[in-house]
C-alpha cells in the first residue's frame, strides 16, 4: 500500500525525476502483484505451472526491489527519503514471500501455530 508521499518530480533533475517515475511505477505493480500472489498462491492450491510462473516472477520483483533500494538509498540520490521506505517494506514483503516459497511451513508446524494462536476459535 502507497503511502501517498509524492517527492515533487519537477524540482528533480532528469536523471532523479526517471527514478523516482520507475519507483513509483513499480509500488504499484509490486502491489498488484502481491494483490495476485494472494489469489493464486495463497488462497488456493496452485498447480506446478503457476508456481513456477510466480517462482520466475518473484524472482524478477526481487531483483529488481534490490535495485532500486540501492538507487534510492544512494546518499547522493535527492529524493531518497521520501521513497525509500515504501521499497524497502515491499522489498522485505517479497524477501519474506520468497522465504516461504523455498521453505514451506510443514502441516505440523502450521498445526502448532494454529493451536497456539487459535485456540480459542472452533474447528471444523
């Protein structure tokens, strides 16, 4: 989710000002993304081929999450910290996605947690 804190891209120069259009493009795409990563993988049992689209596609997201924290954190870049913690909490929301993609909680390990948290919620 956008946290609506625009840096003015008039006062940026060209360099700065296509940085900040390229984050911002991307906030948005990431949140899509994340928006369809909940439908398709999280709230469903995704077949081998769209796991492996969503494996390539996350890949992609993080690398380019990555590159843009670096531009963007860059102590010379002028409008870093308007932009910086909106791509680096999506960065660690991907990070984390992508975790859990090559370490998948086992049925116990979701149990106990579900027992722990839960408890006091019925069961079907």
């Amino acid at each position: 989710m956008s946290l609506g804190i625009k840096a003015p891209v008039a006062d940026a120069t060209p360099a700065s000002g296509v940085t900040q259009r390229l984050a911002r493009v991307w906030i948005e795409e990431c949140d899509a993304f994340r928006a369809w990563e909940r439908q398709k993988i999280e709230l469903t049992e995704p077949d081998a081929g769209v796991l492996a689209q969503y494996r390539d596609d996350l890949k992609h997201m993080l690398r380019l999450a990555r590159t843009l924290d670096a531009q963007i954190n860059d102590p010379d870049f002028p409008a870093g910290r308007v932009l910086a913690a909106e791509v680096k909490g999506r960065l660690i929301q991907l990070q984390y996605s992508w975790d859990a993609l090559d370490n998948p909680m086992t049925t116990e390990e979701a149990n106990k947690l579900e027992a722990k948290y839960f408890h006091d919620e019925s069961r079907s």
